[in-house]
C-alpha cells in the first residue's frame, strides 16, 4: 500500500535543492578525499540542471540549501558524533555549490547546520509566504539531507515529491551500495511521506498546471 500526493501546480509548489555543493559532489571534494564514492550525485548533476533551468522558466520558486559545519552553530549531538567540522566549513570552496547549479539573486539559499533543512532555518516561513503547499525535493541525500527534509516538510503540513532521478546518495562502498539506501530512501518516502515522480514526469504537470 502505498499513499498518494496532489498534482504539483507550479503555482503552489518550490522546488528545493539540497546540499549541491563541491564538497559532497567534486571529486575534488571532501567526501571524496574521505573515501565516499560520489559517482552517482555527479550522475545527477544533468538532469538537475535541466530541472532548474525548467522551473525557472515556468515561474517555480526555487530554494537552495547548503549544509555548513560550523562548531559554534551545530547541534552538540552533531559535534559529538562528527568531531570537529571538516566539510563544507563556511567561507569555502567546499562549501559553495557547484558551478553549474548556481544560484540567482532571486532565489533563496538557505544555511543549515545539519540534515533536514527546515530545523532551525526561516525555510517553512519563507515557503508559506509564498503560498506554497508542495515541495519538489532534488539533491543528495535520499536517505539523509533530502529524506530528513522531506520528512520534516511532511511532518509540518506540506505535500511531498520526490524527484527521483534528481537525487542521489554517496557511499564509502561504492555505487551498489548508494544504489541501495536511494533505492531505500524513496521507499520510505513513496510509502510514509509523499510521492516519487522523475522530473519529465513533474515538468509536465507544471506545464499543465493552471
């Protein structure tokens, strides 16, 4: 048994992007220094873009979230558990986004300091403000940053999607296994949370959405 969504009007629904920056997606990055296989999120990076370009076109709002490790900031469950932060710490290239995916002034960024984006950020002010009750997820982190946020949107009242071919996980055992916790991360979400769409799928309907 599975549960369902509402079809997401572009009028009523932002696409969020989680956490696409150079140290969780470069080779050059810090989770790849630290052993992660990032194949499949750079894989991502394509389409994810296509989608961008796609919903700014048909006047979607667009949120980006940037995870920053900042020991001042972090919860103290998060220090105890990382240490002392080493990856996307603020004011580095690790942790801008891709060159690809950046943002324009318009859009909003959004400074988090751990998985979900709406704890602890202005996200849920910002998106009622503009009338939205749906929120389109991409990024990484299926099973962690994208899943928590979407977990959190559900939990506060808002309609979930999951853009399937949009998101993308990082394992230190290779792509089977970010294969896998994807493949398990949408699960969760297609079963407990909301709906997983591919992003053809999604830019139909904010095509035909009134």
């Amino acid at each position: 048994m599975t549960g369902s969504a509402k079809t997401p009007n572009r009028r009523r629904t932002a696409l969020v992007i989680v956490d696409m920056q150079n140290d969780f997606v470069s080779s050059a990055g810090a989770m790849a220094r630290f052993g992660f296989d990032v194949s499949d999120v750079q894989a991502i990076v394509a389409a994810l873009g296509r989608l961008l370009d796609a919903a700014r076109q048909a006047g979607v709002p667009v949120f980006h979230t940037r995870m920053v490790n900042d020991a001042r900031r972090n919860a103290p469950s998060w220090t105890a558990f990382w240490g002392d932060p080493a990856v996307t710490l603020p004011g580095t290239w690790g942790a801008e986004f891709i060159p690809s995916l950046t943002t324009l002034p318009t859009e909003i960024v959004v400074d988090k300091y751990g998985y979900g984006a709406f704890t602890g950020t202005s996200l849920e002010t910002a998106l009622r403000a503009l009338g939205v009750d749906t929120v389109a997820v991409a990024g990484t982190g299926p099973n962690i940053c994208s899943g928590d946020t979407m977990h959190q949107a559900f939990a506060l009242g808002f309609h979930v999607i999951a853009i399937s071919d949009c998101l993308a996980c990082f394992s230190r055992l290779g792509r089977d296994h970010s294969a896998k916790m994807k493949e398990v991360g949408l699960y969760v979400i297609e079963n407990h949370y909301g709906r997983v769409m591919e992003s053809a799928d999604i830019l139909r309907a904010w095509t035909e959405a009134t």
